[in-house]
C-alpha cells in the first residue's frame, strides 16, 4: 500500500498508492473489500429492523408471518450489539496501544534527518573521491586493483560520521 517516495520533492516520505494515477488493481480491490464489509453491516440490520417493524412480509407472492421470527430477531440483535461492543472495544483498545508504543519509539529513537543524511553522503563521496578518484571513473571500472597503500584504515568512516555528529553539536 505505502512506498518509499524518492522521486518527488515533497515533505512526505511514504505515499498511498491508492490516491495516485493508475492503479486500477489495487483501487478496485480495496473497494470491493470495503463494500462487502459494508454488506455484511447492512443485511442483518436491514433483516433486524424489518422484523421489529413488520408483522406480515409478502415476498414473491409469499405471506410470511414475522411473529415466529421475532425471537429469532431478539436473539440476532444481541449477537450483532454484542459483536459491535467486542470490536469496537478491541479496535479502540489496539489504536490506544499502538499510540502509547509510538510515542514510545519516538521518544527513544532518533529521528531521520534527511539533510544530515545528504550531509554524510557529500562527505563519503569527496572521501572517496580523494582517495581513489572520480565518481564517474570509480562506477564504470570493470575492476580495479586497489593498493594496499591505499586501504581504509578500520573505523576510518565511522570517525568521518562522528566528526560530521560533533560538527552538528557544535552549531
């Protein structure tokens, strides 16, 4: 349903299929999937309330007298009150968890920051620029042989992502 959106320039970074172009698929499931749930609300309220307020149907040409079924509607009605309290018990409950979980992760996970991010790449790529050459070489090279002269000590581009972290802090 959501993806990744890199091509827009917007602040948003996910996007609904489902509102975009195209799509036809997608779009014309998730419609029929909402209004089978929608029938399967309406026939058995639509059937309680004709039984609470008819006494005689006459469907086709048949007389049926509602007065047996009355019991049968009081029994429904009970099931379908208690299924809605059930659900929307369960729904809300869900929705109050999932709310106190993300400000949770929130709270003790970073944030994304795209422009630190762009930051950190413009910094990768002059380093890797300086050592060995251009972006447009370095990606069309079948292979290449590098000296070990030339190696990247261990940890050398996590101190890049450090300094570039200690510059943040001190601004």
């Amino acid at each position: 349903m959501t993806k990744k959106n890199g091509q827009r320039g917007d602040q948003s970074n996910y996007t609904d299929e489902f509102f975009e172009r195209g799509h036809w698929g997608l779009k014309s499931k998730q419609i029929l999937i909402a209004l089978l749930g929608w029938i399967g609300v309406v026939i058995p309220v639509t059937f309680v309330s004709i039984v609470f307020t008819k006494q005689h149907l006459k469907i086709v040409g048949i007389d049926l007298r509602l007065d047996d079924v009355v019991s049968f509607g009081i029994f429904l009605m009970i099931i379908l009150v208690f299924s809605f309290v059930i659900i929307g018990g369960f729904s809300i409950s869900m929705a109050i968890i999932q709310q106190e979980r993300s400000k949770h992760y929130l709270n003790n996970w970073p944030n994304f920051d795209p422009i630190k991010r762009e930051v950190i790449i413009n910094r990768m790529e002059a380093f890797a620029t300086e050592k060995y050459g251009e972006q447009e070489y370095r990606y069309k090279v079948r292979t290449l042989v590098i000296p070990e002269e030339l190696n990247i000590e261990n940890g050398k581009l996590l101190d890049l992502v450090k300094e570039i972290d200690n510059e943040d802090k001190e601004d």
